[in-house]
C-alpha cells in the first residue's frame, strides 16, 4: 500500500527531541509541533517514539476500541508505581482493572453522587465563607482555593476524611507527597534514562513520597475497619462489594491503589476546570451575565438544592465549553492493537505503536467548529446543539477520555463544578485583580491557569 512517511521534527542522537520540551509546559511544544508539522508527527523521546495527532479526524479514528486501546506509558507508567493496577493505571488485561471497575461503577452512578450533595455543599459553602470574609479588597489564588475545596469534596465525599484545607496555609503532608509524586512522574517521563544517576535525590524523594500516600491511605481504611460508620461510601463499597462476574473482593492493597487514584485523578482536574471557567466567564461579560441571570432565576436567593443540579443548561454549556478549549487533562494516549493504516490509507501504524491525542488541538478544528473554534461560545455547548454536534463529529469533544477507560468520575466531577459556579455566581461579583491579566498556562500533570487572581465582592449577603 501507499502510506505516507509522517513527519518528524529532527532531534538529537540518543535523547531525540528530549530537550525540545519546554520543560513548564510541554502542552505548547506539542502544539508549536502540531501548528508546524500537521495532524499527525512523531517525536523521538528516550521512553520510545509516539506519534502525536491533533485533527478531529484522526483522533475520532483512534477512538475505535477494536482497533486501539489505551497504553500505560509515558507518565502513566510513573504513577503506576506509586498506585500500580488500579482503575488509572491498569494495562488492559489485568484482571484487577474489571473487578474494581464493576464493584466501583454503581458507586459512581448517579443515585450515589446525588447522595453526596450534602458534603458537596458543606465544602463549598466554606469557600463562599471564606471569600467572603476576605472581603472585595483581598486578591483570591483562584487556583489553589479550587484545589484545596476540591480534595476536600472529594476526601470527604469518598472516604469521610477531612484535610480541612481552608485552615491552613500549609499543604498537608499527603497533599505535599501527591503535589511532589505527580510533578517528579512527569519529569522522569521525558528524562532519559541514562541520566537516572544524576537524580538520585529525587529518586529517594519519589518513593518516600509513595510511602506517605500509601500509609495514609492505609490508614484510612484501619480507621473505616475499626469505627465501622454504616456510611455508604466509595470506601465501603470497596471493603464490602463482591465483583458480580468473577464473585471476587478487592484486596486491600487495591483498595489502597484506587483510593490514592480517585485524588490524583478526581481534584486537579475539576479545580482546573472551575479556575479556567471564571477566567473565561470574566473575560466574557455577556456569558458571565447569562450565567448568573440563569442562576437568580433558576435557584434566586435560597439555598441550592440538588434538584436544580439539571436545571442550569447555561452553566452547563459553560462547563463543556471551558474543557473544550482548556481540556484540563490536554492529552490521552492510544495504541494500535494490530498493524492498521489511518487517515483514508495515508499512515501506517504498527502493533502496539503508541499515538498521543492531542484533545487541546483536536477540540479546535475549524473542521467542526468552524471560524469560531477558538473563541468561548457557550451556546455552541447547549443541550441541542452539543447534542447535533457530537452526533455530526462523534468524539469532537473528548475531556472525560474514551471508550471503557473514559473518566469513571465525571457524574461526580459535573455534579460539583455545577454546584460550585451556581453557588460563586448566586453570593459574589467577581473581577480580575489585575485587569491587564491575560491567561497563562501551569501544566504538572493536568493544566491549570497560572498567575490567575480574581477578586470577589458579596452581592448581598451569604446565602
Ligand atoms: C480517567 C478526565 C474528574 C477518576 C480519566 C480520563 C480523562 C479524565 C481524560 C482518561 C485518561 C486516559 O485515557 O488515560 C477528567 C476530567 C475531570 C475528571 C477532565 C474533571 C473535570 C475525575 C474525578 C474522579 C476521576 C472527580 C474521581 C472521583 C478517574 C479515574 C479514571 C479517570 C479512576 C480511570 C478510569 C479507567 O481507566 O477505568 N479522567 N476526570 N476523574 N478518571 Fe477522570
């Protein structure tokens, strides 16, 4: 067959293209490859040589689960050091990837997360608090305090333990080892190999920080064996749910594996989310108004129920549209499962060759979405339209990942960022504190705005 060579931007003997990352946001030298070299290149790295594919095409083709599935390399591979075969980082044919999915999906359903509202809301009416007695003059970290109500919601909701992030400064040793375990995962992903020696120090770092997760995690569970609480949890659906196909129980160590994965993978990413989405509602006043006019006439000034959670479309196009054009996780990764071509005949992918999809790129083909694909349209994102849209380009919006490992979280991940801009936009007025702002990028393992402080001013008085 005619297959066409695909591209490579030239690198260097040994480490490849190693040190073409920019190395505080690798999600641009990606980009600046995919603007130079098009919809499909590879890159040359010391962990193997992927291909990197940003058109709504391509990535809509390697979303078919008969032909590629998901690899565990790159970062994936760190993290699983620290959590090995739970649900994140499981290689497809391990047993212990289905166990915990089908004991875990029922606890992820809709009826559990509606039962969580309660905490959901406990947590974020002490952010309101918070910045409400900070008072209009006090610049906010929109970042950090997104990440500190995140983890709580997300500890809270799921193993009843309290991090109390909002009362203090310092980060807890947990929240440090996580920060610091995620962060080095990364870094050793894109380090050759070679070069290991030379970072003996971190080496040791890396894996004390695993054992702090991991003692904690621990811990939570001897606490949950030794108070049994008759709450019904994700930590008690793991102690106590039986896989219905093989009749088996998870052991403790996976439970410790996946409890440690729901907050790597459960709180950057919504606090991402929430932190990008006032910047653009900010940047964007008619938007911004449209969200806190739906809000004054959907929910008014009384407290948030869990029955207006779907009755806020705008809030929700909102939302899509934010992980649209700032996918907090910008990237997933695929690999082919025998030798197939892509792209109507033009490139040959080999058995087991690794594709890095490029979402923060293919969530902007003008292809789908026109001369506006990179402006902030909500409306594009309401119900109807989101609806005929990705019926039109299947998997032309991609944030929660695909197939049978897309995101297990995401009812959970949407009930809160939906509580949480309903609740900001009901009690405050928000502005940037530097008007001048204009959106910068942190990138650890998920992306986040950087620099980004916004000031709040209460509207009437807490409600
Ligand atoms: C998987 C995004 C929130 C738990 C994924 C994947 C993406 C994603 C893209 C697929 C990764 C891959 O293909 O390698 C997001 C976004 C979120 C979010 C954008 C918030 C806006 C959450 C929350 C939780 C969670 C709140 C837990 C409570 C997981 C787990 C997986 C996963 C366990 C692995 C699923 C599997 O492979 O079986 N997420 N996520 N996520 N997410 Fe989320």
């Amino acid at each position: 067959t005619d297959t066409k060579p695909i591209p490579a931007p030239p690198g260097w003997p040994l480490v490849g293209n190693a040190f073409d990352f920019d190395t505080e946001l690798p999600l641009r030298t990606f980009q600046n490859f995919a603007e130079q070299y098009g919809e499909i290149y590879r890159m040359h790295l010391p962990s193997g040589s992927p291909m990197v594919v940003s058109s709504h095409a391509l990535v809509h083709e390697l979303c078919d689960e008969k032909r590629f599935r998901k690899p565990v390399a790159g970062a994936l591979a760190e993290i699983r050091n620290g959590v090995h075969d739970g649900l994140f980082t499981a290689r497809e044919e391990e047993a212990n990837w289905g166990i915990a999915h089908r004991i875990l999906m029922p606890a992820f359903g809709p009826a559990s997360i509606q039962g969580m509202f309660t905490e959901m809301h406990e947590i974020a009416s002490q952010l309101a608090l918070k910045w409400a007695r900070h008072g209009e003059d006090t610049p906010i970290m929109v970042t950090d305090d997104f990440t500190r109500l995140t983890l709580d919601t997300l500890a809270l909701c799921t193993m009843n333990f309290r991090f109390n992030s909002y009362y203090h400064d310092e980060l807890h040793p947990f929240i440090a080892a996580m920060g610091d375990f995620l962060t080095e995962s990364g870094a050793r992903a894109t380090r050759p190999s070679v070069m290991s020696v030379l970072y003996q120090q971190a080496n040791r770092k890396y894996w004390e920080d695993i054992e702090v997760l991991r003692r904690t995690a621990q811990s939570v569970l001897d606490t949950r064996r030794k108070h049994p609480t008759g709450r019904k949890d994700l930590v008690s659906a793991m102690l106590e749910g039986v896989d219905p196909k093989t009749g088996q129980k998870l052991s403790d160590s996976s439970i410790i594996d996946n409890l440690i994965t729901f907050l790597i993978a459960g709180h950057e990413t919504t606090s991402g989310l929430l932190s990008f989405a006032f910047y653009l509602l900010i940047k964007h006043p008619e938007a911004y108004r449209k969200a806190q006019d739906e809000v004054d006439s959907v929910i008014g000034k009384g407290p948030i129920k869990v029955e207006h959670m779907n009755k806020l479309p705008y809030i929700a196009a909102v939302l899509r549209e934010t992980l649209r054009l700032c996918p907090t996780i910008p990237v997933i990764a695929r690999q082919a499962r025998e030798d197939t071509v892509i792209g109507d005949g033009k490139y040959l992918i080999k058995k087991d060759e690794r594709l890095v999809l490029l979402l923060a790129q293919s969530h902007l083909d003008p292809k789908v979405y026109g001369e506006t694909a990179k402006d902030f349209v909500p409306e594009r994102m309401l119900d109807d339209s989101f609806e005929r849209l990705t019926k039109e380009f299947p998997d032309c919006w991609k944030p929660f990942g695909t197939g049978m490992r897309a995101c297990i979280g995401r009812p959970f991940a949407w009930q809160e960022a939906v509580l949480v801009m309903a609740m900001l936009l009901q009690n405050f007025d928000f502005s940037l504190d530097d008007p001048t702002y204009e959106l910068q990028y942190k990138q650890t393992l998920t992306t986040k705005p950087k620099n980004f402080h916004m000031r709040a001013s209460l509207r009437d008085g807490l409600t």
